[in-house]
C-alpha cells in the first residue's frame, strides 16, 4: 500500500474540492466539504479498498492524511 | 379479570429472538400467557432469552433463517400457531456508491426473503390457525423517511411493508390477519456497527433531539404494540401499519 495511491482515493471520495488540495500534509477535517457524509465514504473506501475497519473515532484523532494512512497501515 | 389484551392459550412463534426486540417481544408476550417458540441463529442466546420467559410451556429451536432448510425444518417442528411476529433482521450502513451484490443479498436475505419465505411456507403447511394474527417489524426507515447510508435498510423494510398489505388480502378469508409495526430508532445491538462508525456523542446525540418524547425507544415500547396486534383487541385490524416512533416522523424530516 501507497501513500500516493491512499491520497488518490482519499480525493475519489470527494466531488468539489480541487485534487490539488490533497496531500500527505492535507488537515482533512478543515476541508469546506469534510462533514459526515464524507467520513461515512472514507470509512467505506478504507473498508473496499484496504479491507481494514476503522471508527470515527479513529478518523477524529487522526489529523492529517499521512496520519490516517499510517493508522490503516498499523491495523 | 377483564383484560382484551390477554395471550392466554395462544401459542407464538417470534423470529430474531436471540436479543434486541425479538427478546422483549418474546419475554412480554409470555408474561401475558401465550406459549412461546423462540429462534433464532445462537445457540447460546437464544438459551438465555428462554431463561426469561415467564412460565412454561415454551419451546426453543435454533434456525438461521438465511438458510431454507432451516427454514422448512423450523416450519416442521412449529405446532399450530395463533401469532407469528417476524423480528429477525440486521441493519447496514452502506453508501449508495460502495453498494455490491453480496451486501444486497445479505441483507434482502435476512430481512425481506426470510420472513417472506418463511410466512409462506407456514401458511402452506397449514401451521397458522383460523383467529391467528401475524406482525411483522418493519421501520419508519423505507416506510415513512431514510437516513444517510441506509438506502438498503431502508429498501428491504420498505419491501415488507408493501408485502404485509398484500398478504393481510390473501389470508383475510382464512380468518389471518396481518399487520406491521414501524418502529423508530431503539438502540439494541443491531447497531452497533453504526455506533462503531459514529459515536455516540455525534450522531446519537443529535438524533436523539428529533424525537419530540425526547428519546429513543425501548423494546418494551414495540413489544407492547406487538402485545396488541397478538391479541384479540385487534381482532378487525389487518393490514394495517403500527407507528410506534416517539413522534419522530412528526417532525418531517
């Protein structure tokens, strides 16, 4: 698993905001666009594409992208 | 004692009796007099829930409804029922784009084709007395409103609720009536899979303030309402369906 490819479909799960927003470095949860809907969708792709289950709990301490990424990789 | 609301003598199969409302249903049903056959998947929780049934004459048999043969065997082993409240079900929260083939199934599965199948199969072979009453818990999810990430939930409840209409038509003659319950959100373990999502500060919290009583439902609360359709209080009720909901749909949301 990539960090690329996780920030790929991390961005997949958005429609408005500009790719060019994300990266490693992305504080997801300041997106305009981040609300429950959105972290209900990043749940489910950590759950499709990485078969790895995660709270929402998880995703509130989780600031950055990276920092998801490396909370995926460490389950 | 005058009591409309009596079960006495009559004998109730409740499906998804292992816990949530099935359990409630179960354990409310007995302490009104009926006879009661618990199923349900486990083994061991359904042991327990026949620990709590008050008095005797209760009956116990393992089925995992998803399954026809253990369908038709728990059809086979049935007496002759005058009450069937069909509570077995599981909930998922799946968005519209993350929707495959497999979680269609497994939940249509559960929810909609077993008590379907297994309803018909009762009245095939004749296990359903002429006065019997049969329920069937649906929600006010697909029946009255939806909620993000339920449109599954939502489609297979939504499926009863047109089936219960039809067949309360096909056995009227036979003297079987057939209603629904629309239950609003009672927390049980069905959920637990969304409280692990959320948490129960966020989302519960704020579903919470949407029910004009001011809170979620017990199972008591959809046992009583099954309680009434079991009994002959109901006896000119078919059809017909239950809004056992706190006032949520009150509100239009």
């Amino acid at each position: 698993m990539e960090l690329n490819d996780f920030i790929k479909n991390f961005a997949g799960q958005f429609d408005e905001t500009p790719v060019e927003l994300f990266s490693s470095k992305t504080i997801f949860k300041e997106l305009e666009e981040w609300n429950s809907l959105t972290a209900l969708s990043i749940i489910a792709m950590i759950d499709e594409e990485y078969e790895k289950t995660i709270t929402g709990a998880n995703l509130r301490s989780s600031s950055t992208i990276e920092e998801l990424y490396s909370l995926v990789l460490s389950k | 004692m005058y009591n409309p609301f009596s079960l006495k003598g009559k004998t109730i199969l409740v499906t998804g009796a292992s816990s949530g409302l099935g359990q409630s249903i179960a354990i409310e049903a007995s302490k009104m007099g009926a006879s009661i056959i618990i199923t349900g998947r486990n083994h061991v929780h359904l042991q327990q829930t026949y620990n709590m049934l008050e008095g005797d004459n209760h009956q116990k048999i393992v089925a995992d409804l998803a399954n026809i043969d253990d369908i038709k065997l728990l059809v086979e082993q049935c007496p002759l029922l005058d009450g069937c409240v069909n509570c077995a079900g599981i909930a998922k929260l799946i968005l519209i784009q993350f929707i495959k083939k497999e979680s269609v199934e497994d939940i249509f599965n559960i929810n909609t084709f077993a008590p379907i199948l297994l309803t018909s199969l009762l009245v095939k072979k004749k296990k359903i007395k002429h006065g019997a009453s049969i329920v069937f818990i649906s929600a006010v999810s697909g029946v009255y409103m939806s909620s993000v990430g339920e449109s599954l939930y939502s489609a297979t409840k939504g499926a009863l609720h047109g089936f219960v209409k039809g067949i309360a038509l096909d056995l009227a003659p036979k003297g079987i009536r057939v209603n629904s319950i629309t239950p609003g959100l009672v927390p049980t373990n069905i959920l637990n899979e969304a409280k692990e999502m959320f948490s129960e500060d966020d989302i519960f919290e704020r579903r919470k303030k949407q029910y004009p009583l001011g809170r979620f439902g017990n199972p008591e609360d959809i046992a009583f309402g099954s309680i009434y359709l079991l009994s002959d209080a109901s006896k000119w009720v078919t059809g017909s369906a239950l809004l056992i909901d706190g006032g949520l749909t009150l509100n239009g949301i």
